[in-house]
C-alpha cells in the first residue's frame, strides 16, 4: 500500500492511498490517481491544447440547448464563419491579447464592427471557460482594445408618416394580395417583433373582454431539417407579455376573424401553415420600393411604437424589455430640444459697459484663468 497527503480542490488536505501487487506497482498507481485528482472537471484541456477544441466544449456545454434556437444557430454561424478559421489553430497559450486584438481588427475589416462585436463576445466566453479550467491565466479578451461600432440615429415613422404610408399600402393590390397591410398594422399597434407576429394564434388574443388584449409568448423560427415551427417562448423571458390592442388593431383582427381560412394562426401562410418572417418581409420589400419607403424595414415599426408612446418606462414594458436601458439607447430617437434654462443663464447678459462694471465689487480671478499681466481688473479702472 502507498499514501501520501494531497490538498484537494476544496482546499482540504486529505489521506489518498492505492495498493498494488508490489510496492512500486502500489506507489505508480498512487501517483496516478494524484494526477487524476489534481484535475478539475474538462481537465484534459492545458495550455498546448487547441483553441478550437475548447470552443467545441465550450460550445456543447454553455450554449446548445441553453440558449433560444436562432441565438445557438447565431453563436455557431460566428464559430463556423470567423472565430475557428481566425484563432481555431492556435494552442492555448499562444492566445494572447496582442493576436485577439489583431484577430478583432481583421475581422472588423473584413466582416464590419458589428460582426467583429459577436466574435469578441464569443471568443470571451470560449476563453472564460479555459481560464475556469486553469489553461490560462487570466481571459485575454478583457484587455483587447474596444470594438468601436458606430451609433446610427433611431429610425422611427412619425405620425404623419405613417398615416400616409398606411393609405399606400392599403391602395397597393400587390400588398394586399401578399397579405401585408394588417401584418403591417398589427406590429405597429403592439410594438411586435415579426416573428411575435407570425406566430400569434387566436387562442392568444381576447378581443370580446372590455380591454381587448394579446398574450405574445411565442416567435416563428427556421429549424433546419423541420422547417418553420413556433417556439414556446419569445426572444427573451421579459418579452413575454400581454398588450391592450388599441382600437385599429382590433378591427383589422376581426375582420381577419371572419376569413375561414384563418383556422388556427392569424397570419398563416399561403398554405395554411407558419409564415415565415422573411416571406413577410419579401412582401413589405416589394411595396416599399414602389411606395418610396426603401428606409423602412419590420423593425422600424416596434421603433415607431416606442417612439409615438415616448415615455422610457412606458416604452419598454410595450416592448419587452427587461429595463428602459436599452429603450432609451436604441429605440427612441434622441431628443434636439434642451432644457429651457433661460433664466439662470440670463444673468450673463447684463449690461457690460465700464459704468456698469464699476458698480460692482469684482473678486480676482483665480485658478485657470487667474489674472494675467496687461489683463484689465474692474478695481484699477478710473
């Protein structure tokens, strides 16, 4: 039999023992299982080992099944396309951060910020999770230079605006043959995301109680091999919600009632089955390069619901979101009028004539802009 004390993971030292047919054989198999031991959970992961392995582990263990389906197939699309053919090959402890913050560049150049944003988010976590396993000292990604994206104004219809491109669309025989208008109409009313509103069922609306409402708890998605299908929560688990319908939304809700061929889902396809967000979008792109409105896509209709109810709080509960932080930063358009303070900057504009000044007591100017040779002071005038 061989022992030793080992310190455990925990921190707590501990009596470790094996035995063997020889006291060699016993001691080797002590020292293995102290090997072994010392390991922490993915252990087989060190420094010489492949970054791509540990962004496949990182990927099977953090992600898939953890995440909503279209953000797992987005975190892959960013593995796939450009963190494993950028950084895949390099060992562990060849990631440094000068080599992330160059990857970071490049992708930058080549893809645009907002891609080179993802692959920082998820170059991250595959780091993070190498740190945890003792492979590196410290994530390497926390000292990269910052991926600069620009920040575009908030694009929202006004009221005026819309009013007009509702007449349009609802003159427009395509559109309307596309199904387009009330899709349209419903999103801007509820401040939907389209795929909130191509999964939406009759089941989820009240429209008989004194406040009509709608329960959004669902979104149409793409599943490879399976095809459109609803998936039993919305984006995020505070986009679940129910909405007051305001009255427009109402009347074009029952009058889609009325139509046989709305059996189960209020914006079915043409064949009676979940309408996939981007047949609706072909149909809007359609319109609105005839109609004038190239700038406006689905999104801007959740912005221009955010926009016309103004009001931060007010906004994001209509939207979803879990705060207004992000309400105020990418929804509502930023306001050009400051406060009027008039009144307490009035004071420097009284009258400056030498008369004026010299009934006044003036202390000198210190700090920054103490006195200067040559500069005029009010107590040496006259």
């Amino acid at each position: 039999m061989a022992y030793a004390r080992f310190r455990d993971y925990d921190g707590v030292t501990r009596i470790v023992e094996r035995t063997g047919a020889t006291g060699a054989k016993a001691e080797n198999a002590l020292k293995e299982a102290l090997v072994e031991r010392a390991k922490v959970h993915g252990d087989d992961i060190s420094g010489d080992t492949r970054l791509k392995a540990v962004a496949e582990q990182w990927f099977a263990d953090e992600i898939m099944g953890a995440k909503a389906y279209n953000t797992e197939r987005r975190y892959r699309e960013v593995l796939d396309l450009m963190v494993l053919p950028g950084v895949g090959m390099l060992a562990l402890r060849e990631v440094t951060v000068a080599r992330c913050d160059r990857f970071l560049k490049l992708t930058a150049e080549s893809h645009g910020p907002s891609a080179a944003k993802h692959a920082k988010t998820v170059l991250s976590g595959v780091l993070g999770l190498a740190t945890r396993l003792g492979a590196l000292e410290a994530n390497p990604i926390r000292d990269v230079a910052p991926v600069r994206v620009e920040t575009k104004d908030v694009e929202a219809l006004t009221l005026e605006d819309v009013q007009l491109m509702r007449t349009h669309l609802y003159a427009d025989e395509d559109a309307i043959a596309r199904d387009i208008p009330h899709g349209v109409d419903f999103m801007l009313g509820t401040s939907a995301r389209i795929g909130e509103a191509m999964s939406l069922r009759w089941s989820d609306l009240n429209l008989d109680a004194d406040l009509p409402t709608v329960l959004i708890h669902t979104t149409a998605i793409f599943v490879k091999g399976s095809g459109m299908l609803i998936q039993p929560h919305p984006k995020r688990t505070a986009s679940r919600r129910e909405i007051p319908l305001p009255g427009f939304v109402v009347r074009v809700l029952r009058e889609r009632a009325a139509d046989p061929s709305h059996e189960d889902l209020v914006f079915p396809s043409a064949r009676g089955k979940v309408r996939d967000p981007n047949n609706f979008r072909k149909g809007w792109d359609t319109f609105k390069k005839r109609a004038g409105y190239e700038w406006v896509h689905p999104h801007v209709f959740r912005k221009t619901a955010a926009a016309l109810v103004e009001d931060p709080e007010l906004a994001a509960g209509l939207l979803g979101h879990a705060d207004s932080r992000v309400t105020k930063a990418h929804y509502l358009p930023r306001t050009t009028l400051a406060p009027d303070v008039r009144d307490r900057l009035e004071a420097m504009g009284d009258d400056p004539s030498p008369t004026h000044r010299n009934q006044r007591a003036v202390s000198p100017i210190r700090g920054k802009n103490r006195e200067r040779p040559g500069a005029f002071r009010a107590d040496q005038a006259g």
